[in-house]
C-alpha cells in the first residue's frame, strides 16, 4: 500500500486572511442615490386612496341617506377615520356630522345590538 502524502505551498510575504469591513457599512458601495428605490425618489408601496365621495360627484351628504352612511361606520358602529375611508378632511367633517344626526334621529344605532 502506497501512503499520499499531501504538499502545502506556503507563499511568503502575502497573508491569506480574508479582507475585513468596518462595522455597519454594509453594501455602501452598491446604494444608490434616491435611498436605493430604484427609480430615484419614487415612493414605493401603497397608492394615495381617492376621495370615494368625490369620484361618486356627491356634493351634499344626507343624513337620510342610511345606505351611504353605513359604508363609513365600522362593525362597532362607529365613525370609521379617514386613513381608511381615504375620504378628505372637508368631506370627513361634514360625514361626521350626517352620521351624529342619523344617529341622534335612530336611523343608525349608536352600538352594536348585542
């Protein structure tokens, strides 16, 4: 039986060690301008909601209208905010006050029947 014997070159004056990063620069040489979204400054993610009464062209909101209403009033009957509804500040104020009105009225129930 033959043994194998294994040779090792050993290189002088170079070292093998791998090359080190400092601490939190991470990939700095592959960002790009515009906080690395390709596209630049583009915001990413969700679209701006529409105002839904204004596409629907509803200037007056009625507080007899029951059927538009509930369209903004959650499960526990309250009135649902406006990062949701994706409704606009003037219209959101007046929505608010169809639906105390409605409410104080009883054509919407303030709770939820139990």
């Amino acid at each position: 039986m033959s043994e194998m014997t294994e040779t090792t070159e050993v290189v002088t004056g170079t070292t093998t060690t791998p090359e080190r990063r400092p601490a939190g620069t991470g990939n700095a040489g592959a960002r790009r301008a515009g906080g690395g979204r390709p596209g630049g400054n583009r915001r990413m993610g969700r679209r701006k909601k529409r105002c839904p009464l204004l596409e629907a062209k509803i200037d007056y909101i009625d507080y007899k209208d029951v059927k538009l209403l509930e369209r903004f009033i959650g499960d526990n009957k309250r009135i649902l905010p406006r990062r949701l509804t994706g409704v606009n500040p003037t219209m959101q104020r007046r929505l608010a006050r169809a639906i105390k009105r409605a409410k104080h009225l009883a054509l919407l129930p303030y709770v939820q029947s139990i």
